[in-house]
C-alpha cells in the first residue's frame, strides 16, 4: 500500500511539474529570437509590453479550447502557432518556425516565394515594430500547446517593406 501511495505521489508531481515547465516562460524567451531575428536585418530591438501581453493572453485562452490556428483580428499583428512534442512547447520553437520563413522571403519582389508563406517571419522583423506581448496556453482538445505573439505597432502593409536593405 505505502508503494501504491508513493507511486501516486511522483505521478501527481509529475503532473504538476509538467504545467509547471509550460507556464514556466519569461518575457525573455520570446525577446531573445525575435531581437536575434531583427538584429540580423539592422532593425530596432523590440521590447515587452505589459498592455499587448493581456491581449495575447486573453486570445491565448480563447484558443486553448480548440487550439484552431484562428487570427483574433484584433488591433495589432499576430502570429501564431500550435506545437506538441518535446521541444515544440516552447517559445523559441514558435519563433524559429517563423523567422525560418526567411529563406521563403525575396526583398527585392517584396514577396514569398511560389506557393510559400513568409507573412509570420516579415512581421517579426518589421521595422517600425516597437514592443510584442504573447502567450503560451495548454490546448484542451489535444496534447499540444497554443502561443500567440502580438506586435505593436503591427506590420505588414501591402506595398511595404519590413525593413530597409543595407
């Protein structure tokens, strides 16, 4: 019986440990790749916003019910994205799935390559970009987590460019 009890106590634990390690993020882990991201095109660093971070997190519950790659069309940009599996659950996974939307990118036609997306990695770097906030949620209907990222001021303008080539 005293076997049975301890079992249930490092199961019960490792339970709490794992939506410990998921809710256990910093601002730091998205600023890093995003700043990584903009440094390596020579625009400004972004910084934490405490008013977007609300907004992504209010969205980031939302979404956790059904974990759907929807856009909130809220006021700011967005990038999203839904992952499971170790190493998939963390925010520099979500980043680099976006910023490696690069390769996909041609500066001089400001446009994707055929049939590729390159909106998430563009408004990563977009110039006049100033502040992010995101999320990270566990998703309810499977076992994967949902993280939203919002800009501030948001990018993407048809016609625009999201930064300056040297």
């Amino acid at each position: 019986m005293a076997n049975m009890q301890l079992l249930a106590f490092f199961c019960i634990l490792g339970l709490t440990q794992v939506q410990f390690s998921l809710s256990h993020w910093t601002p730091k882990d998205f600023l890093v790749p995003h700043n990584e991201a903009r440094r390596e095109v020579h625009v400004p660093r972004v910084v934490w916003n405490r008013t977007v971070e609300a907004f992504a997190k209010d969205y980031a519950k939302v979404r956790s019910q059904d974990c759907e790659l929807i856009h909130s069309h809220g006021p700011y940009g967005e990038n999203i994205y839904w992952g499971y599996g170790e190493g998939y659950e963390e925010p520099a996974s979500a980043v680099k799935m976006w910023v490696d939307e690069k390769e996909d990118y041609d500066y001089f036609t400001n446009s994707c390559a055929e049939g590729k997306m390159c909106g998430h990695y563009t408004q990563v770097v977009w110039h006049d970009t100033t502040s992010i906030g995101c999320a990270m949620e566990r998703c309810l209907s499977r076992d994967a987590v949902f993280i939203t990222c919002n800009y501030y001021p948001p990018g993407n303008y048809i016609g625009k460019r999201p930064y300056l080539k040297d």
